[in-house]
C-alpha cells in the first residue's frame, strides 16, 4: 500500500494505508471533515499567553506516499480549534496552499496532489 494516512489528534495517532491517491484523499477529507465538526471551539489560556481557538491546531491529517521509506509527497490539513481547516504542502516546512476562488481546501489540495 504505498499511501499513508496519519491522523493525528491530541495524543492519539491513528495510520490508515491506502492503494491509490483518490482513495486516501478521499479519507483525508471525511476525516477532516468529521475532526472540523468535533473540534473543540474555545480558547485556551496559557498563563503568560491566551490562544484563541483559530491559533490552535486541534488535528493534522498528513498525506504520505507513494514511496514507502522516503516519500515523494508530503501534504496534509490542519484542523484549526473553530472549525476551519487549511491545506498544506511538505513536512518540515510547511507552504500552505493557496485556495482559489470557491474553492474547498480539499479540493486545492486534490489539485496541487494531481499528476502532471
């Protein structure tokens, strides 16, 4: 199976392997989907800095593949504490991906991911 589907929320992490990109892009947007409408709406105070829920990443979804030990892709959604999600390109140094006009954050990802 050479995608890989990380969801990682709190502590938990869960791997999901998927055969073809159209499949694991399409559990990547349920899952996100699902983590958006449970995600915790209310601001957490740090002490010495209070954290509004949009500055808080309540889940990451990360995309990974197709090769297995160093994968060529890398990209994933952010689920953001109010409920908003974003897309992103690469790991380490995320780039965010631009969303055009009407356009869902998954489906600018399912562009950016589409073969040349």
């Amino acid at each position: 199976m050479p995608w890989k589907l990380t969801v990682r929320t709190g502590p938990r992490v869960q791997r999901t392997h998927f055969g073809q990109l159209g499949e694991a892009l399409d559990a990547l947007e349920a899952r996100a989907r699902e983590l958006a409408r449970a995600a915790p709406k209310q601001a957490v105070d740090a002490g010495y800095k209070r954290f509004e829920p949009v500055q808080r990443v309540a889940a990451r979804i990360e995309l990974a593949g197709p090769e297995r030990l160093i994968p060529s892709v890398r990209a994933g959604v952010d689920v953001r504490g109010d409920g908003s999600t974003e897309a992103y390109l690469g790991r380490v140094k995320r780039q965010v991906v631009e969303q055009r006009k009407g356009e869902t954050p998954y489906r600018a990802l399912r562009r950016e991911l589409k073969p040349r």
